[in-house]
C-alpha cells in the first residue's frame, strides 16, 4: 500500500505538498513538501531505502524555506519539524536535524505574543519568519508543540526552542479547569481566558495526548504534567464517558457545552484509548487496571464506528442514541479521510496486550481502504459517503495517510511487538517516533 501510495505521489508530485490522486495533479499551497517530508519516517521502517534516499536528497538540496508563506504553526510544528526529527531519530543523518532547527528558528517569532500573555499565533508567515493570526487559538493549537519544541532543544542544546512551549504549559497548567479539564477555545488576549465546549473531539484532542506523552519524553520526570494528565482522565471519566442505551451499550466520549450533551464522537477522539493504554501501561495513574478496562471498550466502540458504515469504513462523526438508532451516522458526517486514529490505538493496544483480535479489526480496515480508496495509478483516496455501496473518491490523499495510517497498521503487523521500543520512543500526535529524552538535559 506504501508503495503504490508513493508510485503516485513521486510520479506526480515528488516534492510538492499533496497528490491529488484522482486527476493525478498536485496541490502545493504550503511548498514545504508536506507528503515527502511527513513520510521520510515511514519510507526508512519499511526498508523502502531508495525512495528514503531520494526524499533524503530533496530535503538536504531542495527544501526552501525562503518560498514558504503563512501557515498553521501547529501542522507545520507536528508534520514537518516532527518529520524531520523523527527522520533524524532513525537514521541518524544530520541533514534532517538541520533542517529541522532551520524551520524551528523560522516558527519561533509566533511565540512572541506569549510575553504579553497571548497564546502563539496561529499561522506563520515562515519565508518572512514572522506569526500571524486572526483568530483564537483553539486548545490543541497552541498545546501541541511540546514534544517537537523540546526535542529540538535537546538536541542542539539550545534551551529557546523548549523555554518557548515551557510557558504554555506553565499557562494551562494555571488556567482554570473543571476537573482537570479545559475549554476549547483560547482568547488571543489572554492565554487564561478559555471559553467553548470541553471535547476530546477537533481542536481539543492532542493537548491531553501531549500530558502523557510528554511526561514520556522526560524520562517521566515531569511531575507536573503527569498530575495533569491524570487530573484530565478522572474528569474525562467522571463527567464525559457515556453508555450508549442499545444493544450494543458502547462506552463512547461526549462533549459538554454548558449543561448540554452532545451525544456524538469525532473519529479523532479514538486515539484516547492508545493513549489511556500507553499511559496505563507505565502506571501513568493508581487506576491503571480501570484505564486498560476503558481503553479496551473505547476500542470496542472505535471499531461500531467502522462497521455501522456497512463497509468498514469509518465516517467522519458518529452520534448515539439519536434519530432513534444507537449509533447513527449523518449525511454531513459520511465522509473518510482515512484518518489513522483508531489504527493508532489498535496499534498501542495490540503492543501492550499482545490480544490479536485487534490486528484482525486492523487487517479487515486494510481491506475495506484497499478495495474503495486505491486509486489506479498511484495514490489512495479520501471517500465522500460511507454509507454507500460505492463511496465516491475525493481528489485528496492527506499526508497523513502515509505518514500516521499506514505506518501505525504496518507497525500493528509487526508480530514481535519490537520494532520502534516505546520504552525508547515517543510517538508525536503525527506518529513520528522521537527519542525519550530520559538521559539529556530538555534544555
């Protein structure tokens, strides 16, 4: 799948953004060579060595970020600062930690509002090293830069690039909470002020996979972010967890805005049960057993999602209990973008309990996305209806599609349970793999 993936993406876009898969052309909005760049670290695990060369080359000779424009600070932060740090991870070439602190210097002036106690902007004008934005943050924006940032500093020695991501979380560490629990969104003014729905859903989701994985990182040292890390689950279990009131009574994850339920789950949500197992897994909490038993049945419910479709395919948005069905699927929400949460999770799973029931869930995912998204001639496809026998093919292919989807399900196969040690790695939330900092100073 990687390689008929790549066939379409060099054939047409080597170096650009994005395949366009189903005209075969490409979109270069970012010129930062997003699909190459966010799967140098698939390419190197897979063995695919040329085309790792290849990509290697364009990196080192071609990667300009003088022609670069305004973009997201948190994509450009966890797709390519996380991809070129993970490439370096691996194999060791320094080209790619280079690389890496050229473009962290160039997203450091989108910290300069953090002074006057303004979250980083959103958007960077990377060609002129300059921030920008024109809007609130929302909560994973500005908290999803903790791993790249420090990584950075560990390695190069520089404490800036850490200093920068320490006083956001010294700021939500304060902000106010409702059990352990923030709003989604950020005032611009006042990186204290929140405001918005409490969701682990678009906009909410990696600021409390970043609670773990950080205290990961640090060799877990970092007591700070562990208590808030465990203070977030016990909110999320206390007030957020549901039961579906069907058959099936599948335990799902809603949002609250104000005193009202919303009986609904982003597909994004399901990288919570990876993350309650990894956390579960190194005693993250004294509840470790009860964070295993509801990852497993968060799991359990990842996976309803993927077969109420009747495909296997998994739509953008799932309700409970509503229009009288236990679980239904809107017309608005049908779509996949072939997202790789709940394979991340099948992954995590499957690695820390060795139940082979989750690579059989994975494999029947892998079937379902090789028989209605493989594009003839290279490239996979996003899917626009679910719930049709034949969904229609989007003209897209995420970059995420071979840098998170593909890696997690080839790593889910990895029948040893070996490849890429999470005793010795840390995944960002774009499933890069970074070195756990447990013997450097983070800056």
């Amino acid at each position: 799948m990687m390689r008929h993936t790549w066939k379409g993406y060099a054939k047409n876009c080597f170096g650009e953004d994005e395949l366009l898969p189903v005209d075969h052309s490409c979109s270069n909005g970012w010129h930062l060579g997003l699909t190459l760049v966010d799967s140098l670290d698939t390419l190197f695990l897979m063995g695919m060595k040329p085309e790792f060369k290849a990509a290697r080359d364009w990196v080192a000779n071609s990667l300009d970020f003088h022609k670069v424009g305004t973009v997201s600070l948190f994509e450009t932060t966890i797709r390519v600062v996380g991809g070129l740090l993970s490439a370096n991870a691996l194999s060791g070439d320094q080209v790619f930690l280079d690389r890496a602190q050229e473009l962290g210097d160039r997203l450091l002036p989108a910290f300069g509002s953090i002074t006057g106690h303004g979250p980083p902007s959103t958007d960077v004008d990377v060609g002129n090293a300059r921030g920008t934005s024109g809007r609130d943050p929302q909560l994973a924006e500005s908290t999803t830069l903790g791993l790249e940032f420090k990584t950075l500093s560990a390695l190069t020695k520089t404490p800036k690039y850490a200093q920068a991501v320490e006083l956001i979380g010294d700021a939500m560490h304060k902000a106010p909470k409702w059990d352990g629990l923030l709003q989604n969104q950020i005032e611009s003014a006042d990186m204290g002020s929140l405001y918005g729905p409490y969701k682990l859903g678009a906009g909410g989701d990696s600021y409390y996979e970043y609670l773990l994985k950080q205290w990961l990182l640090t060799g877990r040292k970092d007591t700070v972010l562990l208590q808030d890390y465990n203070d977030a689950m016990k909110g999320i279990r206390d007030h957020l967890v549901k039961k579906s009131k069907g058959p099936l009574q599948l335990t799902y994850v809603a949002e609250m805005s104000g005193d009202t339920v919303e009986r609904k789950m982003d597909h994004l949500v399901c990288f919570l049960p990876g993350t309650l197992a990894l956390g579960a897994h190194y005693k993250a909490d004294a509840d470790a057993p009860f964070h295993l038993d509801l990852a497993k049945e968060l799991m359990k419910t990842c996976y309803q999602m993927y077969k109420k479709s009747g495909n296997m395919l998994a739509p953008e948005i799932t309700k409970f209990d509503t229009e009288g069905q236990e679980v239904f699927i809107e017309q608005q929400d049908s779509h996949d973008l072939l997202r790789p949460e709940t394979i991340e999770s099948l992954f995590y799973l499957y690695r820390l309990t060795g139940d082979k029931t989750y690579q059989d869930w994975g494999w029947q995912m892998a079937e379902a996305i090789e028989r209605y998204a493989k594009v003839e001639g290279g490239g996979y496809a996003s899917l626009d209806n679910v719930l049709l026998q034949n969904p229609e093919k989007r003209n897209h292919m995420e970059s995420f599609w071979s840098a998170e989807t593909l890696k997690y399900l080839f790593l889910l196969f990895d029948d040893s349970r070996t490849q890429v040690p999470l005793d010795k790695f840390v995944f960002n939330t774009e499933a890069h793999p970074l070195h756990v900092m447990a013997d450097k100073q983070v800056y």
